[in-house]
C-alpha cells in the first residue's frame, strides 16, 4: 500500500496556523477549525493573508514539509523548507545533461512528445463525449486538431534541435488552445475562453487553469526536490532567475490529464459559475475564496484517483504521478534507463 503524501491547503482570509504538541492547528477567528497529525503532512501551501506561527514553521521544516505562499490569485510568492539534501552526484550529472545539448535535447523532446500527445487525448475525449452534441464547425475543428496534433507530436519525436522542439511546443499549444472552447460545453458568455492568458488570466476559464497550474508545479517542485533533483535546473525551459526550469519541464506534461481535465470537468458540470470569478480593475480574473476551496477540494478528489502506469504497469494515485515521473527522470540521469519515459495518458 502507498501512502499519498498530504498537502494543507488554506485559502480563508485570516486564518491563522500553529503548532499544537504534534499537531498542526487551524484557527479562524481563534476558534479551532481544523487538526491535523504534523507527521501526515507532505507540505503546507497557503493562499493571501493567511499566518503561521514561527514554532510551526520550524516544525514544518525540520520534519521536511514545505510550507508554500502564494497569493489571492495563486501566483507564487515564496517558499520555507529545511535543509536540501540529495545526492550531488545526481545533481552534477543533471547540470552536465543540461550543458550538452544532444542530451538535453533528448529529455526535453520526450517531455515535447508525451505534452502533444496528452493535450491530444483531452481533445479526443471531447469528441468522444460531447460530439453528438457539438455543431459541424466545433466537431470538424476538433478533429483537425487531433490529426495535426498527432503530426506535431512525431516532428518532436524525432527532432534534434532544442529551439525547434520549442517551436513545436509552442505551436502545439496555440493549437490547443486555439480549440479549447469546443471542449467547453457551458453557454453562459460570462464563462467563455478568449485565448490563453497568464498574468493576468483575463477570463474564467484561464483564472481557473492558472490555478490549477500554481498547484501542480507546486507538487512538480517539491517531487523533484524529494529524489534530490534541482527543480532550477531544467532542460526545456530557459534558465532564469527565481524560475523553477525543471518543475516547469515535469509539469507539461501532467498539464493536460490532471489540471485541464479538471477544470474542463468542474465548469462542464456546473460546479463553478460566473458568481465563483470576479473581476479586478485591471480586468483581471480571479477565483473567489469560496470558489478556491471549492477548486482546492476538487483537486485533492483528483489526485487520489488511480491509473495504470504505462510504463511501470502498477496502479498509481494520480496524486503520485510528479513523484513517480521524477524518480524516472533521476534514473534517466544515473544511466539506470536508457530513455526518460514521459508520461503518455492512455
């Protein structure tokens, strides 16, 4: 039996959280909402004006949890954690991967591939469930896209150059979202998707995505930590201060089967509506704190789903699929596998 490692989220303005013997603490208001053994937590992530305590910080780290801040619209802010351990002859052999580009180029095309592929299979489960419902123009769209997808997918299998396996990411992505609004099933104008933008996200579904992403790359982040990988040091992403490169790299690829999945479902079955955004003087869009939890809740129902690994054919918490794909990367990199096997969805 596997043991899913939990994270506290907390979204509610002031709440307040401290140590109590071995427990963790939640308070609003200074009334006791929550109590949670410290030893079953994997990490703590908080959103807006929501405090700890000092004593439960240290606690937290020195048990090796990470406690993460984010801000109201989930754009990351800082992170506290203990001592890093890892083996340093793993991380010596992931910066020389990442100065040799035919080797960087490999992992990073696995990553490309798998992307394209998943995005690939989000529009095909569109199709499959909705396009008896869909007009002409949105099934005949889709179905486009599948088939150019597929194409974009084997130029990355097979590409040698690190910027124009960039360049069919990129161009996989426009794809994508370029068709996304078909997969949405909702009709409410309010609701609609106007393009991918980060930010700020400009409408409810790209407000409801970026949040989902900060999670995700929150849990990229602290798999790779945990096999003793540098989360900075990525192989598709660019280097760039404060970027956490190789997060970014292992999120691509869970992108479209956890978190658009996700949000797909949550708004195609009206669990969240126009009421649950609003929108800021800039025009930005941003989840409410009721919705947040609601988002939250969902994500955690998410990842304790289960599927059959491809590649280690055992059945795995959605949940553990960050950790699981960062334990191959690191074998890629000790020379354990001849190849990063990505993760296709099936």
């Amino acid at each position: 039996m596997r043991k899913l490692l939990n994270t506290l989220y907390v979204s509610t303005e002031g709440a307040y959280l401290r140590r109590d013997g071995l427990n963790v603490v939640v308070e609003i208001e200074r009334e006791e909402k929550l109590r949670v053994p410290l030893h079953l937590l994997g990490g703590v992530a908080v959103f807006g004006q929501v405090s700890l305590s000092p004593a439960l910080m240290g606690s937290l780290a020195e048990a090796g949890a990470v406690t993460a801040f984010f801000g109201m619209n989930g754009r990351f802010l800082a992170r506290v954690e203990g001592p890093v351990s890892g083996n340093v002859l793993l991380r010596r052999e992931q910066y020389r991967v990442m100065d040799d580009a035919p080797a960087c180029t490999r992992i990073a095309r696995a990553i490309v591939t798998a992307k394209a592929l998943n995005q690939r299979g989000v529009l095909q489960r569109a199709v499959r469930d909705h396009g008896a419902a869909m007009d002409d123009s949105a099934r005949d769209g889709l179905s486009a896209a599948i088939d150019r997808m597929q194409d974009i997918a084997r130029r990355a299998l097979h590409e040698t150059d690190l910027d124009r396996l960039r360049g069919h990411e990129g161009e996989a992505a426009s794809l994508y979202f370029g068709v996304f609004p078909h997969a949405l099933r909702v009709t409410d104008p309010a609701l609609g998707f106007k393009g991918r933008s980060r930010r700020p996200p400009m409408d409810p579904p790209n407000a409801l995505l970026s949040f989902i992403y900060t999670l995700l790359v929150h849990d990229c982040r602290g798999a790779l930590e945990g096999v003793g990988l540098d989360p900075a040091a990525g192989f598709l992403h660019r280097l760039r201060p404060g970027r956490p490169s190789l997060a970014l790299d292992l999120m691509e690829e869970l992108r479209a089967p956890l978190a658009d999945r996700l949000a797909l479902s949550m708004l195609n079955r009206r669990e969240l509506g126009p009421n649950d955004f609003r929108v800021m003087e800039n025009g930005a869009v941003l989840l409410n704190d009721e919705s947040r939890k609601t988002v939250l809740k969902g994500w955690q129902e998410r990842k304790r789903e289960e599927i059959e690994h491809p590649f280690l054919r055992e059945r795995v918490p959605l949940g553990l699929l960050p950790h699981v794909q960062a334990s191959l990367l690191a074998r890629t990199l000790r020379g354990d596998l001849d190849a990063y096997p990505a993760l296709v969805w099936r």
